[in-house]
C-alpha cells in the first residue's frame, strides 16, 4: 500500500491523459468556428433574433452522422476517407479533389483578409490589408513548417479554450448588461422564400462544409501515427469538438439576438464590414472596455480557421494527388508544396482581386451547400458498406438519424435549386 499512488494524482493523470487524446475534433472545431459563427450565426440572430435557433439545431443534428463518418471509417480501416472515396471510383475522386481545390483557395484568401482586418485593431499604426495578411499568412506557415501536426494540435486547443470561455464572457455581460432592451416591433421571418439565400450560406458553412470530414480523417490518421489512439478516445474527441461548435453557434446567435437585434441599425453586406460593425456595437452596448474582447474573440475565431484551413486541405489535397497518380506513399516537401500553393494563390486574390472576393465566398458558400448532400451520401455508403469493428459500426440509431439527415440535405437543396432557377 505505500506505493499507492494518491487519488488525487491519479486523477490529475487521468484528466492529463484525456486532455491529450483530444485532438482532430478540437482541429476541426477550430476549422469550423470562423465565418459560419461568427459572421452566419450572429447574423441570423442579429436579423432574425431567436427563431433559428432551432435550425442551427437541426442543421447539426443531421450532420453529425456523416461528419462522424470520418472517424468511424479512418478508425475501422486505418485509411483516410479521401481513400474511401479513390475505393468508390475516380470520378468520385476527381469530383473531390476540384471541389477541395477551389475551396481551399477561396477559403483561405478570405480568413486571411478576416483576420488582418481583426489584426489592424491590434496595431497602432496604419498597415494595408495586403501587408497584414501577408504577415498572417507567413504566422501561419512558420508554424506548420516548423512544428507540423503537433503545433496545429496544441494551438488548436489553446484557440478553443479561449474562444469559449471569452465568448460565454461576453455572452454573460451582455445578458447582464445594464442598457435597456430594444423594443423590437418588426422582426422578419425567416421562413419565407425571400430568405432562401442566407439560410443556404447558414446551412451549407453550419458547422462547417462537409468535405472537412476528410480534413479530420487525414488528421486522424496522422494522429494515430504518434500516439496510441482507441475508438473510444477518437469519438470522444471528435464529440468534444462537434458539441462546442453547435453549443458556440448558439452562443454567437445569443449575442446577435441581445446586443444587435432591434437596435435599428443596417447590418453591413461584407464579412469583414460586418466584423468591424460587430466589434463597434458590441462596444456600445456593453461597454467600451469590451471592444478589445470582443476583438480577440472575433481574432481568435478567424485565426484558428485560417491555419486549420491551410493545413487540412493541404493535406487532403497531397492525398488527392498522391491516389490519382497511384503512388504508395506522399513525401513531406510535396506536403508543404500544397501548403505553399494554396496560400501563394490565396494571397494573389487578396491582393489583386479584393473586389471579386466576395462574389467568390458567396460561390463558396453555395458550392458547399450544394455538394453537402453528396458528400452526406458518399460517407454514408463508406461506413455502412464497409465491414468496421462493432464499436465503430452505424448502429439502428444513427442509421435512422443519418436517412433523416439526408432527406433533410436533399429535400432543401431542392428548394434552393426550385428557388434559384425556376421561381
């Protein structure tokens, strides 16, 4: 009995231990909360107050499944769902590999113009937005070049901790702010065709697009390769990270709905105008010493999207590439190729095509609303085709939750499709 260890000491352990298997789902909530919460779910509570909550509900319910997917698949297989997808066909590959292509620069050259336009309230001089992004962009490669997996792994979770617990700070203040309540006399529905358009772009980036399933399977088995990993502990951390990125999305709609809602104010149409605009209202309402939280919340968000982006579709499109040229095995330097193509391409639209980038976020957006159902589909017949281990097979429960998911997926995007064409 006296080489017992202290129960104290075995439970400091224990929480050590599980704070160390968390990883790919902390990576990919990371990812997700950026535009879709802090742009899309403030939005929708700031014009619609609280009537969609129950949507940004919904919307995550019935993707779970097929995010969980990822997991499910890499953990019963030891391969990555990119290699699922080379399994089913090339075409289903080369469908993929575009679409994570166009993603992924489109993508990042707009969370970097996010984030140096949240980093321009941290700098007391004057920088062009061209230079700032320049600057987080080269942050953001420093990092992955020089610490790779582990870095991202242990900056993602830092990034969440704070996200969450500044965001639930400023939630608490302005619930508790002593303003007086707007008077809201006109609040519009959202379930009118009139608002199709912004309940796509909540839905298709909700909580994040579903192509990032692949992003999470190609860090999952990277994970694998430098520390023991269970099924247990792989679902565990991908439900950590899937459950506060629903939780924060509701959050986000709180703090639209309380601090913008009703206030009479025009929103601002661009991502970045409406940041800014959010900061400064924030600051109004609640006080102006919560201008420079509120900022680092809003930095915080876009940042850990930016360098999770460039790291995930980097790596899922080296794998892309390495399954259509039919070769064993990826080199490190081929890697960071992509990481430097995508950014160098990035950058240039930030640079030289500022004025369309926002037409193309829009077509982002729409592109992964419109590929979700398909995507949905494709992880669906992976996981229920292929022979998994029982801890990892989709039981009757998520079988049915997963149908439901896709008559939901498919039954709007033939709204959308009757609503942008044919109406």
């Amino acid at each position: 009995m006296e080489n017992a260890v202290p129960y104290s000491t075995q439970k400091r352990g224990a929480i050590a231990k599980t704070v160390q298997s968390l990883g790919p789902g902390i990576m990919m909530a990371a990812a997700a909360v950026g535009g879709s919460h802090l742009v899309a779910s403030t939005k929708a509570g700031a014009i619609y107050g609280w009537q969609l909550a129950i949507l940004i509900l919904l919307v995550n319910l019935f993707k779970y499944p097929f995010f969980r997917a990822g997991v499910q698949f890499t953990m019963g297989t030891n391969k990555s769902l990119v290699e699922g997808y080379a399994n089913m066909g090339r075409p289903y590959l080369w469908l993929f590999f575009v679409l994570s292509a166009v993603s992924a620069v489109v993508n990042t050259a707009a969370l970097l113009l996010f984030t140096a336009s949240l980093l321009s309230y941290f700098i007391p001089f004057q920088l062009s937005m061209g230079t700032l992004s320049i600057i987080i962009l080269i942050t953001c490669l420093v990092i992955l070049f020089a610490g790779h997996y582990k870095a991202l792994d242990a900056l993602s979770k830092i990034i969440m901790a704070v996200l969450t617990i500044s965001t639930l700070l400023a939630l608490v203040c302005a619930v508790g702010s002593p303003e007086p309540a707007h008077v809201v006399t006109d609040t519009p529905s959202p379930w009118t065709m009139a608002a199709i358009g912004f309940l796509v772009v909540t839905m298709g980036w909700m909580p994040a697009p579903i192509e990032v399933t692949s992003i999470t399977s190609m860090w999952l088995k990277n994970q694998s390769k430098e520390t023991e990993v269970t099924p247990k502990s792989a679902l565990f951390d991908f439900n950590v990270g899937y459950i506060s990125t629903a939780l924060l999305a509701l959050v986000f709609l709180a703090l639209g709905a309380i601090v913008l809602h009703g206030n009479g104010v025009p929103l601002a149409k661009s991502g970045v105008g409406f940041t800014h605009q959010l900061v400064g209202l924030y600051a109004s309402t609640i006080g102006e010493w919560s201008r420079y939280l509120i900022a680092v919340i809003a930095f915080f968000c876009i940042f850990g999207s930016t360098i999770t982006v460039i790291d995930g579709y980097s790596r899922v499109l080296n794998e892309s590439q390495r399954l259509l040229t039919k070769k064993e095995t990826s080199s490190q330097k081929a890697f960071q190729g992509w990481m430097l193509l995508v950014s160098v391409l990035a950058v240039a639209i930030v640079l030289f095509f500022t004025s369309a980038l926002l037409p193309m976020l829009n077509f982002a957006m729409i592109l992964a609303f419109m590929t979700t159902p398909i995507f949905a589909l494709l992880n669906y017949i992976l996981v229920t085709r292929t022979e998994l281990p029982k801890a990892l097979a989709v039981g009757p429960k998520l079988k049915s939750l997963s149908i439901l998911g896709l008559v939901y997926l498919f039954g709007f995007l033939a709204v959308f499709i009757w609503w942008k064409w044919f109406l």
